[in-house]
C-alpha cells in the first residue's frame, strides 16, 4: 500500500494577478480552481478505493511503479509530489518529485510505508525463561516465551505446534498465543505456563500470508442469502412449489463444491407443510441460513359445540336463556379460514337476538360462535356451519348443528358386568362406555391409577366414536383403572361425564429362586423354600415337589396369616448322600406354573487359585526341570464338612497321562492360602493342573488352570505388587511406585523422568524424591524376591534415568548365602534420558539381600535436584550382551561430595 502519497497543486496558481498593461482589456481565459486526479499507469493494482480523493494500491516489491497526477485549473498548477510521513524526495529520485508523473523503478518496501511485496523473511524466533521465587527448598515454578517475529506484508497468519499436533489456547489451559502490543501483527508469542512434562518437546512456528496483486483479486467474506420467495409461503393442495437460495457473499474455498440452492416439491400435499432451511458456508466467518416456512392450505376436523347460558350456569337449553352455537376447523394458516353460518339451508339473518362472533376468548382460535339472546321457539332448527378458503382450491368443510326441546346434555355409564374386564395376557381385550344424549359426543380414554401414564396407543387421551377402547394383545402392565369421559366438542360445553373401568391382565407366576446350589454338611438339616414373586392371580394354586423327577409327598401345609399363600417349603431333616440330589417346586395359578430348582449336596465347593504369586517359576541349576509353586484359597469352607484332602492332577499339554496326587491338608480357614510346589517339570513345556477338594462325602467341585514356563522375569512395576518387591526396613526412605499422571505437580524441575520408558504418561516406575526432607546421604533400598540360581549366569537388565545437578548413586547389591555382596553403581548426571543397563552376577547358590532377597537397588541423594528412577528390571538366564562391565571390576569410588564410576553402565 502506497500509504498517503499524494499530488499538490501550488498555491500561485490561486493568486496570481494580471499584467498592469493588460488590467484594462478582457481576460481571454477565465480562473478556475485547481482541481487534481491521481491514476496508476504502471504495474500496481487497486486493491481499495476509500473515496473520490484517496485510492489504494498494492504493487510486488521491485516491480516499478507509475502514478500520474491528471491536474486543471487556470493558470495550470505546479505539481509536487509528497508523503505524509515527510517529503517524497527524501526516497524518490529529485527530478521526478514535481513532475505530473511520478515513477520508481523497482521499488522497496521503505518507499510504500506498510505494504510490499507478500512474501516472508525468514522467522525470527527467541526464547526467553521466567524462574519464580522458591518454594520452600525444592519447588520452581517456570514459564517459558517462544517469540516468532517475521516481517511480511500483508499482515502474517501463525501457526504454532509441538511437534506435529496444533496448539491452541482454547483446547490447552497450559499454553497461551497472544500479539504483544506495539508489534503490528508482525510477532506471536507462545507462552509456556508453569511447565509439565508434556511441555517439555520441539516447537514449530509455521507462517504464511495470502497472495495480492492477482488478476482479479476478491476479499474474503462471509456468505449471505436472498431467498426467492417471502419467508412464508402459502399454496394451494397439488400445486408445485420451487424456493431458491442465491448466495452472495465471498467465494468459495479452493477445492470446495457448491451445492444446489433449489428446492423443487411437485403436487405439494399438506403433509409437506414445514420450516425449511437453506445454510450456506465457506469458512469464512459464521454460516448464513435463511427459513422458509412453507403452509400447504388445508382444513380438517371440523367440530361444534353447544353452550348453554353461562352466566345462569345452565347446562340445560331453555326458552327464554341464551344459547351459544361454536364452529372450529384445524386450517393451515388458520387465521385464512372464513366461517358462514346457515338457518335450515337459509343464510342466517343478523339481528339483535342473533349476533355472530369471532375469536371467542374461551374457545380455541379462529373460532366462530353464533349467540341466540333469548332462545324463542322459534329459533329451533338446524343451524349449518361451513368453514372455507376464499378464492383458494380447497374443499369447504361444515358441520351441523339440531336445536329442538329433544336436544339434552350427555350421561355415560359402564354396562352391566363391564366394569371389571379380564383377560389373559396376549389375548385382546374390550373396554367400554355408553353415552346417551342429543346430539351423543365422542368418548375420550385415559389412564387413572398410572401418573403421567400413557395408553397402549402411545397418547395420554384416545377418542372414540362408539364408547369402546379396544386392545391387541395386552400384556400385564396394560392392568389397570381406565377413565371414559364424554368430549366437550361435537356435543355439550358442559362439564364432562365420567365413569371408569378396571382391567385384570393375568399371567402365569414367577418365582425365586430360579436355581439355586445348596451346600449342606451331612446330617445337618435343609429348608428350600421357593416363593411368588408375581402373578395374576396373586395366590398358589397348587405346589408340587420332586426329587430327581419323581413326586413327593405333599409338605405339611405352613399356617399363613393371608388366605392366598405365597410360597412352598420343604424341609429335609438331614443331608445324606442318598437325599442329594436335583429338587423342584412346580408353582401354579390359574393361568401356568413356574419351578424353582434345587441342587442339594454337601461337596465342598471349587479351590480358588492365586494368581499373583511372586516368581512362581523355579528353575534347576544341573537338570533341564523346573518347579512351579501353586497356591490357592477354599472357597466356603465352612458351608460343609472340612476338607480332608486335596486330589492334585498334572497333566503335560497335548499329553494324555496325568500324575495324580493327594495333597493333606489340616482345617481349612477361609481366605487361608494355601501352597503346594510341582516338582520335575519339563523345561520347557506348559502343564494342565487339576485340583480337587475332598471330605467325608467324598469329592467336591473341581478347578484346573495352565501353568508355563517362563525363561526370565520382567518387572514393569505396572502392578501394585511390585513384582514381590520390598522395601527395605533398615534405610531412611522408600522409593515411590508413580507415572506420569500421578506423578507430584509440585515436585523439584530439572531433574526425573516425565514418563517411564515406554513414554506414555500410563507407564509406572520406580522413584526417589531427593528433596526436603531428605539429607545428604540418606539412602532407600528397594529388595527384589528370591531366586534360586538354576544356572552357571545370570544378566540383571534395567532401565535408569539420573538428571540433576545434585544426582547422588544408584548401587545394585547383588548378595548370595555362600558369597558376600557384589556392588556396582553409577552416579552422577546421565542426563534427561532414560539409560540401559546390563550387569551380569555369577551366584554360587540362591542369592538374596539380608536374607530377604536378591538384587537390589540402593540410592543416596547429594541434594533437592537428584531425583532417580529404575524400570524394566529383568533377571535373564546367561551371559549379558558384550562390552558391559565385571561386577568385580566395576564398583565405583566416592571422592568428596562427588562419585568416581569405573563401569561402563556408569
């Protein structure tokens, strides 16, 4: 944009003066005032024109650019050419600043005050990091600025992301996008508040601006619409209808395709009648929607009442009262409907005693009544109402009304033996009302005993013509009060006549238990019970018991306080082996039966197994066997006899023998769990294991699950258990099982891992936190189970992350009963990432720590910002991957407050 350069006539031409010798002869040109006009003859475009006397152009930057200065006005003015930041000849070549013409070849950003050729210099970005004060001795809270600065005209569009994901500050409350002030849109800052490990990643500051100077150039806008038709349209039945929607407004995104804006219905109906929407979008500002509201003309149920002398509170017609005739149609658009009112085929006559009114306020709108003042005999007849659309293609509809002394208000009554109705479920049923009276009005049916509840129709009211609701196949929640009302149309205004009926849907009972496993000591008594839960009718018929199929003896009969009993009993005196067995309870009602089952036994029920046993797996040092220990829990030990034994079964897989073995055990407790070790297991096959309680009724329920043999143990530390790991009593602190969810917001900066080494914020580790109030050679010990060394070498891998300027030692202790410890560690800054490790250990015998396990991992912090972490421990049959250090070789040496590694892994 070229800003405000313009052209100026000199002020002589406005005051110059004639020659003394020429004073006394006629001007041959009279004055005229200056009057200038600027056009462009070069290579820039117009991108805006404010008014007559400013216009703005755009030109690429080295492109030349040509103005003209078109001036009149005598005598002819002097041009000279300026800025409104200064004089046009501080930039433009001197001899063309009071020329008509204004020319610059290749001109430079500098010469057109903002605007310039569209393209980027190279982003500019800076850092800059705030540090809060300290909290307390071991918390910083920390904001971080990216700065993006680029020089660009048009103004740039910003986009930051971390790494390929968007940001913005609408969808992350940690991230903030703003403008500083006094930068023209030329610099976006990111704003990194109070950092988390997420934040902790690359950032990208993308720009772009949209090309100028095109052939034809067209601003962006927002879409808008201009409907072909009124907002509301109104037709007549059968015709065609077409509506359109013109867009106007920006264009449409490159790539994008415009739908069509008609809407075309042939032979509209009434039930097309609707809102219609049209919406238009080019992402460009918020959608336009323009409404069409299309009425169908049409009219239907047309009804009338009668309404008797209100203020006499009459609900009687009467000679010498006054009588109201009301007329109603349902019309699209309502307020179109015209009423005409006929006395015996004649129009009728508007007098003092006979007025017609319109929207009456307590009818429905648009209604037409016809008020008789002082009802003579003479007004007895029949009073025709015909409702219609004036000029329009639509059938009148009417509806007749008689007035005679005959005419009576409605009464309506449920027949003799009709007011309890019932029916079986599935079958249909018939409800009804006789309504008597002149004329007889519709019937209307609802639900009483039900709040809100709805008929079998779906509607909270159902009309009928005759008096009679009809049900399909009812089902038992249809039970229930019924109300017939009579409807105040096509009838008396009157209040309603009402009676109800009650409907009885019967169905066969159900019962509980459906099934049920009984448990019983021997010689200890039993009751089943089986008792309705529901029915219609609510009462047993009859009960029949079986044991394996064949009938029992009826029970004794058990006194109940209601006449109908709910429920069947029987009693078993004592559990034998000869009375367990399958039991059933056949209940019946009038309409079917249901059974409760028994199964009665004094079997022990199923073992339990454990299935978080640590290091279950044991290998043998001089053979190619393994052991597995298996443990497990009774469950309900004390519903039957005591277990006296368990029957082992052990099976190779895709084998078919199986060892069997008794297992002895004492008094079961419940929740006791109990262990066995499976000795010569084939390495490395897997095993089906069969396990069965037994008592003094012999053998209970079985259960079996597969064991497999497993080369070498991982820890992830995703499970709370930890793998079997322990701390260790005799330390100064514990290490921390945490992810990077739970992880403390509040922890010391610059120093642990964000994530595990997985790097998803889901994964667990374990952690030391090494500030306040930890010291200076406080130490926490982390104690793996036992293993017994079935191999000749052994490889300790693991994962650990050491960052921080205060980071201490991480030891692993490695301890066997015939061999004192072995130590190696590492210390110092590894660095925020997370290092590998491979230690391999030559144990003579089973190792352990203290007596209480093997490998183990011991810290000692040297301050707030040594923070350290351990993952994926793994214990591996052989030898570890080459050029990893000798345990024997590689223990470091303190020295002062530091730590001096000879290991590689340090």
């Amino acid at each position: 944009m070229l800003g405000s350069s313009g052209c100026h006539t000199g002020e002589g031409a406005l005051d110059l003066l004639w020659p003394p010798s020429l004073l006394s002869q006629p001007p041959r040109l009279p004055p005229a005032p200056a009057q200038a006009q600027i056009v462009h003859a070069g290579q820039a475009c117009v991108v805006k024109e404010d008014n007559i006397s400013e216009r703005v152009y755009t030109i690429r930057e080295g492109d030349t650019l040509v103005l003209q200065c078109l001036v009149t006005g005598h005598p002819r003015p002097q041009v000279r050419w300026t800025k409104t930041a200064g004089s046009a000849s501080d930039k433009f070549q001197e001899t063309s600043v009071f020329n008509e013409t204004l020319r610059i070849e290749r001109i430079a950003r500098t010469q057109g005050g903002r605007m310039w050729k569209p393209d980027l210099d190279e982003p500019v970005l800076t850092v800059h990091q705030t540090v809060s004060d300290v909290r307390g001795n071991f918390y910083q809270e920390k904001t971080v600025f990216l700065r993006c600065t680029v020089s660009s005209n048009p103004p740039a569009r910003f986009i930051w992301k971390r790494g390929s994901d968007t940001l913005s500050h609408s969808q992350d409350n940690g991230v903030d996008i703003y403008e500083p002030l006094y930068t023209q849109g030329e610099t976006k800052v990111l704003k990194l508040k109070n950092l988390r490990p997420q934040d902790y990643a690359s950032y990208s500051c993308q720009v772009s601006v949209r090309n100028v100077c095109d052939p034809i150039l067209v601003l962006p806008a927002p879409p808008a619409l201009k409907l072909s038709v009124n907002e509301t349209l109104v037709v007549n039945p059968g015709e065609n209808v077409t509506v359109q929607c013109l867009l106007t407004g920006g264009p449409l995104p490159l790539g994008a395709l415009a739908q069509g804006g008609t809407l075309s219905i042939p032979s509209v109906q009434a039930r097309d009648s609707g809102y219609y929407n049209c919406t238009a979008t080019n992402n460009v500002g918020n959608p336009a929607k323009k409404t069409v509201n299309l009425l169908v003309r049409s009219m239907k149920n047309a009804t009338f009442q009668i309404t008797p002398d209100v203020i006499k509170e009459s609900e009687n017609i009467q000679l010498g009262q006054d009588l109201k005739l009301s007329c109603h149609v349902d019309a699209v658009p309502q307020e179109k409907v015209t009423y005409q009112w006929f006395k015996n085929g004649k129009p009728a006559r508007m007098s003092k005693r006979l007025l017609v009114t319109r929207n009456d306020p307590e009818l429905p709108a648009v209604t037409s009544s016809l008020e008789l003042i002082d009802l003579h005999f003479s007004d007895y007849g029949t009073y025709l109402c015909v409702a219609s659309f004036p000029g329009a293609p639509v059938p009148d509809l009417s509806v007749e009304v008689n007035i005679s002394s005959e005419t009576v208000p409605p009464t309506i009554s449920v027949p003799k033996g009709r007011a309890v109705v019932t029916v079986r479920e599935g079958s249909p049923a018939e409800l009804q009302c006789e309504v008597r009276g002149k004329p007889r009005p519709p019937v209307l049916w609802s639900r009483v005993d039900k709040e809100a509840a709805l008929l079998p129709s779906g509607l909270p009211l159902e009309e009928t013509p005759d008096g009679k609701l009809r049900l399909e196949r009812v089902s038992r929640d249809m039970s229930g009060t019924y109300r017939c009302q009579t409807a105040r149309y096509n009838g008396f205004n009157v209040r309603p006549r009402e009676a109800q009926v009650q409907l009885n849907v019967q169905f066969p009972p159900e019962v509980e238990p459906g099934s049920q496993d009984v448990r019983q000591a021997l010689g200890r008594p039993v009751l089943l019970r089986c008792s309705l839960l529901r029915g219609s009718p609510q009462r047993i018929a009859s009960a029949v018991w079986r044991f394996k199929g064949q009938l029992l003896p009826p029970p004794p009969a058990v006194p109940v306080a209601a006449e109908a009993p709910d429920h069947s009993e029987l009693r078993l005196d004592a559990v034998t082996r000869e009375s367990s067995g399958s039991y059933e309870c056949s209940v019946s009602n009038d309409v079917g039966s249901a059974a409760c089952l028994f199964q009665v036994s004094a079997k022990a029920y199923s073992p339990e197994f454990y299935f978080d046993t640590p290091n279950p797996t044991r290998s043998h040092k001089l053979s190619k066997n393994y052991s597995y220990v298996l443990q497990w829990t009774q469950r309900e030990p004390d519903a039957v006899d005591p277990v006296l034994n368990y029957r082992l079964s052990v099976r190779q897989l895709n084998q078919h023998n199986a060892l069997v073995k008794a297992i002895p055990v004492r008094r079961v407790e419940k929740g006791q769990l109990l262990e066995y070790i499976l000795t010569d297991l084939r390495v490395p096959h897997s095993y089906e294991v069969r396990l069965t309680p037994y008592t003094t009724f012999g053998a209970g329920d079985m259960a079996s699950r597969i064991i497999h043999y497993t080369e070498h143990n991982t820890c992830h530390f995703e499970d709370e258990k930890i793998c079997g790991y322990t701390q260790d009593l005799t330390d100064n602190f514990d290490w921390t099982r945490q992810n990077a969810l739970t992880q403390n917001p509040k922890r010391s900066p610059n120093t642990g891992p964000p994530t595990d080494i997985s790097g998803t914020p889901e994964g667990y580790y374990m952690f030391i936190e090494t500030s306040r109030p930890r010291e200076l050679g406080d130490r926490a010990r982390l104690v793996s189970p036992l293993y017994n060394a079935s191999a000749k070498f052994y490889c300790v891998s693991f994962f650990y992350h050491m960052y921080g300027k205060h980071i201490g030692s991480l030891n692993l202790l490695v301890r066997s009963r015939n061999k004192g410890a072995l130590d190696t560690h590492a210390c110092g800054n590894k660095g925020n990432v997370w290092q590998q490790a491979h230690v391999p250990i030559n144990p003579s015998g089973p190792f352990q720590h203290a007596g209480m396990g093997g490998p183990s991992w011991e810290t000692e912090g040297s301050g707030y910002l040594g923070d350290i972490a351990i993952d994926d421990v793994t214990l591996k049959k052989g030898e570890c991957p080459r050029k990893q250090m000798d345990p024997n070789k590689g223990a470091g040496q303190k020295v002062g407050g530091g730590c001096l590694c000879q290991g590689r892994w340090c």
